[in-house]
C-alpha cells in the first residue's frame, strides 16, 4: 500500500511540475493592470516579454442592454484578483478584466459604456512586456488638460498619475463569491489607488535638416531644458516616458554639426540630447492631438511642413489658483499645433497655425490679472502669445486632450518683506570704489559637510570630513578663478555647527548655497550620486548642478530629493545639499578618494553652478 502512496504522490508531483513548465512556456502572465483615465487606455503588464499573444488574433464582440463590449486574450493568465473599475464620467462605464477559463487559459475583458461613447477607433499595441488598449485613435474628445511642459524637474521616483478607482470588494465568503458570479447579488465597493508609471511611449525618431520627429504612444511632455556645455547642447527631458530599445543611444544627423541623441535616462525618464552650436534656437513643436513632438532648429522652421492657417482662438480666461500662482487659458475652434519657450524673462508660445482673435476680448479678459502684460503679435508663421515674468517664476503649460485649448499657469517667487530703509552716513570714496569693483559679482556659499568631532560617515578608516573638504577647496578654487565672491563655512578639520553654518552663510548674504556631503548606506551594495533641496526656489538650481554631476560622474544617477536637512531648509537663499557618492560602497570609497574623482565633481559642480547663473 505505501508503495502506491509513493507512485501516487510522485505521479502528482510530476503532473503539477509538468503543468507549471507548460504554464510558463506558453502563458502570457498578466502581473499588473492599470487603466488610464486622461488618455483611455488600459495597460496590460507580465514580466515575461516573450508570451505576449499575437493581437492579430483579439476579435471584439458588441453587446446591448448595456452596450458593451468583451475580448478575449488567448493564452493568458491574470495574476491576483480580478479587476471590477467603475467610473462616474462620461464614456467608459466599468472595466472588468477576469479569468474566463483554465483550460484553454483565458483572460476576458469587458468594457460597458455610454451608448454614444465612438469605441469604433479601439485599437491594439504591444510595448515591450505590455499589451495596450487604446479607446481612441488620433485626437481623445474629452476636456482633460495635459501637461506638456513644466520648469519642475521630476526624479526618478516620479509618476505620470496617482488614480482612484471604485473596485469590488475582496469578501472571504464563500457563499457571497457564488452569489456574486450569478449577479444575485451587488459586491460592497472600495476605492483603489493606481500608479500609472509612464504616460508616454516613444517609438520613433525621424531627423530632418534642422529638426527631429518623435513619435509615440500617449501624451508627450517635457521639462525645462538645461544647456551643457564641452561640447554645447541642449538636453531636454521627457519624464514618465519609455523609450524603444531599438532608438536607444542611437546618434542622428541633423545636418551641419548638429547631433541628436534619445536614451533612457531613469526608470521612467527619457532624455534628448542635442549637440549644437545653436542651443538656445531648439524649441519644442507639439502636434495638434500631443502624440508627437517635435525639436526644431527656429531659424528654419518656413521649411517645415505646417498645417494650413485656419485656426481662430474663440475665447480666453483668467483665475487666481492660489496667493502665488494663476492661469490663463485659451481656447480654439480647431486643435492647436504650436511650439513652446521658457527665457529668464517671459514665456513664449508659438501658435502655428493660428490665424486671428479678438484682440479687444483679449485685453478685456486678462486686464488687472498676472496677464495684464502678455501680448499677441503676428510671427515667422501664425500668432505668437507672449508674456512677460521674473526669472524666478514657476512655468507650467497645459493643453487639452482634444488640442482646442493652451494653459500657461505662472506661479510668482514669495514676496519678500521689505528691508527698512537705514540713513547711514555718505560712503567714503575706498567703500564706494570697493562697491563698484563687486558689482554683479555671483557670490557662493560652499559648506563642507561635517568636521573636527563630527566626522561624518565612515567605513574602514575613510572620513567622510575629510572628503567633503577636499572637494569643497577644490570648488572654491575653481570659482574664484572664473571671479566668483565664495565663502567656505569651514576651511580646515574643526567643528561648526549647523546653526552657525546658516549664520555664516546669512551674513555673508550670498546667490546660492552649496552643502558638499558623502552617503552612506546599510547595504553596500548601493552608489550613485544625489542632489537634495527644500524650498522651491532652490529646485533650478539642484537641476543645473546635479545634471552636470550625474553626466560628468561615473556613478549611478539617483535623483532629485525634497528634503528638509537643516541647512538647505534654513537659509533664505536658493541652497542645495549634494551627496557626491557612497562610502559605504567599497568600489566607490575607492574612487572617492582618489584625486581624479575629487576634481571631476568638484568640477561638474562648478559647471552646474554656471548653468544656473546662465539661465537667470
């Protein structure tokens, strides 16, 4: 008997191992679901990128009384529990994604919606290990407004959209279960949070003389560019983006000198470099439905192909968002093509294929409001919208997803309380000489982190103290070359406290401060470089300097961080903390050390530095 117990087990063992080899040679695993409200598609996530079924093969049925609609995906597994996302707005009703059978496997999806909800144009995509439903093909008719530029930049850690949806609730009840798959019953709701990780998939690259086409699938946006210099170029960065791997790192001819390059700057970043003489004549030209973008040299734009000038703007608006910041928005009978520009001094915006607007109605509406300067005037090619701002200002830019509407959202630096006026006694002629021969000198704070008793992070005798002071001497030497005002917090191995720290920075009364540390980490495996900041008008400078670190480095890139260090969060100037690198990795304590390290940052800091300067 125990013998056909053992022949027994064995015989499962062997079915159930059999089973799972022929489950994952075959099987598309659908590890995640997501579902996109802005720009209606339903993303469909496994881990192998291999199994994808052919989708050649998903045929659609139409039901009525409700209208909806179901495919099937063949050989498909949906992991977890199946999805039931209901929705109050207008067009898609419910989504209910589910395991329709075993054997065949077969994951079924099946969509209600509102009777004159055009589902027609509903189309199929394979991305990498994903399979995309998208609802709407060319232009998405719904008034959801698209980022399409921001001067924020994003980390790493950044995501296109947090999403609630209302999804049936889990119930342990067996019996509630059984009632629920015969419709006897209605399932208790709960609300589900969703991060949607990238809004945008670029596939395509078309260079041209003087320009580059990229297209792709979702709603493409970008940040505010930073200009590098050895050699000059503009790069610009596409966050919550996915970049083919066949267009990766490939370099294309733009004519003359000109280069362009896309690769995939983060997990959910992708960044565009152009190399270029020309830096500040590259601007960005959305399409008219934002699934394409396009970068173009501006003193040649006559020879691109536009669209015809038959556009009007049919109305304008204006609101107060909160005590910094407003918008405008402006609307058109036809979807939009136009290009966009951020200087020091104002905002520009270039409307392609715009013919005319009232320009009384124009005035009227943004008379007494942050807009009350912007103006619009006839270009190379259509109107441009211009509008004056400090450099300081926060830019953010919208368009709708059906392309009939622009919003330029403007959010002004805090309102610093006035210095009284002191009566001081005429100046000698040494002070006033000595004022004239600083005028508009930058001047810099640069903190070497830690000292004397603090030593900082440590591992195997290495003080992070010690580097940190290293580098900083370094960078001042490098800034008061180039005729830089600097201030050191400390200059030799003793102790200063946070506190005075601050002070010393608060009466030296500088442009920015820099805070120069080392990381450490309880895994060792760990490295990379960081950038932290605090307050807002800190974030431009935390760009330009740890854009120049992470490319003029060689060590993992890990972003941009909020965080409230004391120093970064005490100082009234734009003040940054910079993390150069972990000592608790053993390969990157190593490099740390070394002369060529030291120099390399302490040189990208200076460089990041004067890109910042540059775009003030």
């Amino acid at each position: 008997m125990r013998k056909y117990i053992v022949i027994f087990f064995t015989f499962i063992a062997f079915a159930l191992t059999f089973t799972q080899m022929a489950f994952a040679e075959g099987i598309f695993k659908i590890t995640s679901a997501n579902y996109d409200t802005s720009n209606a598609i339903i993303s469909l996530t496994s881990s192998n990128i291999t199994d994808l079924p052919d989708i050649k093969d998903i045929k659609v049925i139409k039901l009525s009384n409700p209208t909806r609609i179901y495919f099937d995906l063949p050989s498909s597994a949906l992991g977890g529990q199946k999805k039931n996302w209901q929705f109050n707005s207008e067009g898609i009703k419910q989504v209910r994604i589910s395991q329709f059978s075993t054997n065949p496997h077969i994951v079924r999806v099946v969509i209600n919606y509102d009777d004159d909800y055009d589902i027609s144009n509903m189309q199929f995509y394979k991305v990498q290990n994903s399979i995309i439903i998208k609802f709407k093909n060319n232009i998405a008719q719904n008034p959801f407004m698209q980022n399409t530029y921001r001067d924020d930049h994003a980390s790493s850690s950044d995501f296109y959209e947090y999403m609630t949806v209302t999804t049936a609730a889990t119930n342990n009840d067996a019996l509630a279960e059984i009632n629920s798959a015969f419709n006897n019953t209605v399932a208790s709701l709960q609300k589900q949070e969703l991060r949607l990780n990238t809004k945008y998939y670029v596939d395509r690259v078309v260079p041209k003389n003087g320009a580059v086409f990229l297209g792709g699938i979702g709603s493409v946006g970008i940040e505010k560019p930073m200009i590098l210099s050895n050699p000059m170029r503009i790069v610009f960065d596409i966050p919550n983006a996915l970049v083919n791997y066949d267009i990766r790192n490939k370099e294309y001819s733009l004519g003359g000198s000109d280069k362009f390059k896309i690769g995939q700057f983060s997990v959910n970043k992708a960044r565009i470099v152009i190399t270029t003489p020309d830096v500040t004549k590259y601007l960005p030209i959305y399409s008219r439905d934002n699934q394409s973008i396009m970068f173009a040299n501006f003193d040649k734009i006559n020879t691109l192909e536009m669209p015809p000038l038959d556009v009007l703007i049919s109305g304008f608006s204006s609101y107060k968002i909160d005590e910094q910041s407003s918008a405008m928005t402006i609307n058109f009978d036809k979807p939009l093509l136009h290009g966009f520009d951020r200087t020091n001094s104002e905002v520009i915006a270039y409307l392609f294929n715009v013919t005319s607007y009232d320009e009384e109605l124009f005035k009227k509406t943004f008379a007494n409001t942050p807009f009350s300067n912007a103006v619009i005037e006839n270009g190379k090619r259509g109107l441009v919208l211009r509008i004056p701002i400090t450099h300081d200002s926060l830019v953010t830019a919208f368009t709708g997803a059906d392309g009939k509407s622009l919003k330029i959202q403007i959010k002004a630096p805090k309102v610093e309380k006035e210095t009284p006026t002191v009566l001081n006694p005429p100046a000698t002629t040494s002070s006033i000489a000595t004022t004239v021969s600083n005028a508009g000198q930058r001047k810099v704070v640069i903190d070497a982190g830690h000292g004397g008793s603090d030593v900082g992070a440590t591992r195997n005798g290495v003080y992070e103290k010690y580097i940190t002071l290293d580098v900083a001497k370094r960078v001042e030497k490098l800034l008061k070359a180039q005729g830089y005002g600097v201030k050191m917090t400390r200059t030799d191995d003793s102790f200063v406290s946070l506190a005075d720290r601050v002070t010393c920075s608060e009466n030296y009364e500088p442009d920015i401060f820099v805070s120069i540390h080392v990381n450490s980490s309880t895994r060792d495996e760990i490295r990379g470089v960081e950038t932290h900041y605090y307050h807002q008008e800190s974030m431009p400078l935390a760009q330009a300097v740890h854009a120049s670190l992470a490319s003029a480095v060689d060590s993992p890139n890990r972003g941009l961080f909020k965080s409230k260090f004391y120093v970064i969060n005490h100082t009234t100037d734009p003040a940054i903390l910079v993390e150069i690198g972990f000592i608790s990795n053993t390969s990157e304590r190593g490099q740390l050390v070394s002369e060529s390290r030291k120099q390399a940052t302490a040189k990208a800091i200076v460089e990041g530095i004067n890109n910042y300067f540059k775009n003030k």
